[in-house]
C-alpha cells in the first residue's frame, strides 16, 4: 500500500466535500406519519406510572417476565445511572427525530406502499451490537448507545466501537436495519459475490441517506476514508494478484468484510486502513454498475451480484 502524500490535506478536502453533499431529490412533500415514544423516559423517570399502567401504555415493550423483574430494574442504582444520564444526552430529540422523518420521506419516494413503524426509545445498559431492532412493524432504539465517542460509558471500549456510539449515527443504524432486511445476505460462498453483496447494501444506504455525510455513513474517520480513496487501486490490485475474488476462505470476511479497527492485509501499514475495506470497494463496483447500466434501485436490489461485477466494468480509481 502506498504512503498517502499530503495526508491531512486530502483529509480536509474530502471533509469538506462530504459536508457539500446536497440531495438531487426532493422528497420534502412526501407525508410521514411517525410518532416516537419515549419508553425509557416512562419507564425509569416517571415513578408515579405503576407497572400495569406502563404495560398497558406499552404492551409491545414486556415481554413474558415475572413483574418482579420489572420491578427490579426500575429501581436498579446502575440502571437509573445510566438513564440519568442518557437523559442529558437526549432530553431533546427533535434533531433526530427530524432525520429520522426525512429518512422514512426517502424509503417511501423508492418504496411508495412502504408503512413507517412504532418508533420507541430504550436505554439497553450500552448493548451496542444490537443498537437498533427493526422488525418490519416496530423500531427500538437504544440511545444509551450513542452518548458520544468520548463519553466515560465507554471508556473500556475499543475505539472503532466508540467511534460510532454518536447521536448522529442513529439514523444511519435505523436506515442499516431496514437495508438488511430488503438486501438480504448473499448464500453466495465465493468473496467477490459477499463483496458485491455489502457494496450493494451500502449502495442502497446511501440513496436513502443522501443528507448524510460519507464517513458518517461508512462509519469511517475522513483519515481512513481517505486512506481508502487514496489506495483503491492498490486494495484491488492486492484481491486480484492474490487470487481472492473467487476464494471461499471464510477467513477472508474476518480480515476485509466484518467489523474491525482495520483491514488485515498482513503489511506494514494495515492500521492506517479502515476495517471493512471489502466492503467499500464493493460500494464501488456497485456504483460503476449504476453508471454503466440503467436500472432502478428496486432492479439493483434484485439483481445477483455475480451479474453486478459483470456488468458493472468496474476499474479502481488511479
């Protein structure tokens, strides 16, 4: 990999490019009928609300449990420390809220019959590989999980877990649940087909983001985003001179494709990569595809990515 010159330069244009970033679609007339509920705020700051009045304002939020349990967690010390402050961080939420709309007025523009769900708040004592759950009907939040990057919650995680523990990652992890679930995981064993897969989800994420900037987006520092801007060529040159595109060698989603401080090619300046690299470059096939081909998002969601990477005539950036 070569060394990126005039690093901080290109850091800060790239920077400043993301920020530009306008929407070429408006979607600002499009109805949104959306109503977040605050559980948490019910749940652990409101003590005069007795429990069978809670479970019946949300039936949806109590699963089977003895109401002991409930109980128990209402008055925890730890827990109502962590709400507490959870509830500095979000006592207001109309910033997000507003994202949040504007991210429904951009699934619906693509998908018209799409139904907005039951949105609710949690806190969820920081269970951050599982910070938002979607079902299709209702949306749970955990904002316990986005107190900030350099909040002392987090203080024993590593830094590219804390590094996306933002407020305004919310809607990116909200948009990523739903991308999940109409981009489904590719049965396909060989590495080039889950590369194309996670470029496609990422594709799909960025038209109903378009308001969002890039590393925001990717979960990327503008430092690593740069360094994958700056080596393309190179990422790619190692896959293909390395005979990787067509392996199925599940170590290869460990090192280019799961979540990670950064990629593992095994050379001197890995860490200056961002983790999941595979990807990103899949992110680029996807939009040379786009470029090259004209079909619609709801094509390219049904298309295999075996005929993506064929017709996309994907070159890396020199």
């Amino acid at each position: 990999m070569r060394k990126i010159l005039g690093f901080v330069a290109i850091s800060l244009l790239l920077t400043a490019c993301f920020k530009e970033k306008k929407p070429s679609i408006d979607v600002s007339k499009i109805p949104v009928t959306m109503n977040v509920e605050r559980f948490e705020v019910d749940f652990y700051g409101n003590q005069e609300l007795e429990l069978p009045a809670l479970k019946a304002k949300y039936p949806k939020m109590f699963p089977a449990e003895n109401d002991s349990v409930w109980e128990r967690k209402r008055t925890d010390k730890d827990e109502l420390e962590l709400y507490r402050e959870t509830h500095k961080v979000f006592k207001k939420f109309d910033d997000v809220e507003a994202d949040l709309v504007r991210f429904f007025q951009y699934v619906k523009h693509y998908n018209p019959n799409f139904l907005e769900p039951e949105v609710f708040t949690v806190i969820s004592n920081i269970d951050y590989q599982h910070r938002v759950i979607y079902n299709g009907e209702v949306l749970v939040i955990s904002l316990d999980a986005y107190l900030g990057e350099a909040h002392e919650f987090y203080g024993d995680y590593p830094g590219y877990i804390r590094h996306n523990n933002t407020r305004e990652r919310i809607v990116v992890d909200v948009a990523n649940a739903l991308v999940q679930q109409q981009v489904r995981i590719t049965t396909g064993r060989r590495f080039i087909e889950k590369v194309v897969n996670r470029g496609k989800q990422l594709y799909v994420l960025s038209q109903y983001l378009p308001f969002v900037a890039e590393p925001v987006l990717l979960g990327y520092s503008p430092e690593k985003l740069a360094w994958a801007s700056a080596n393309e060529e190179e990422v790619w040159r190692y896959f293909v001179g390395k005979d990787l595109l067509y392996s199925t060698d599940k170590s290869l989603d460990r090192r280019f494709l799961d979540l990670a401080p950064f990629s593992k090619f095994y050379m001197a300046h890995d860490n200056d990569s961002p983790g999941q690299i595979g990807a990103w470059i899949g992110l680029q096939i996807v939009n040379a595809f786009m470029e090259n081909n004209d079909v619609s998002l709801q094509e390219l969601i049904k298309t295999n990515e075996e005929q993506i990477f064929a017709k996309s005539k994907y070159k890396p950036r020199r």
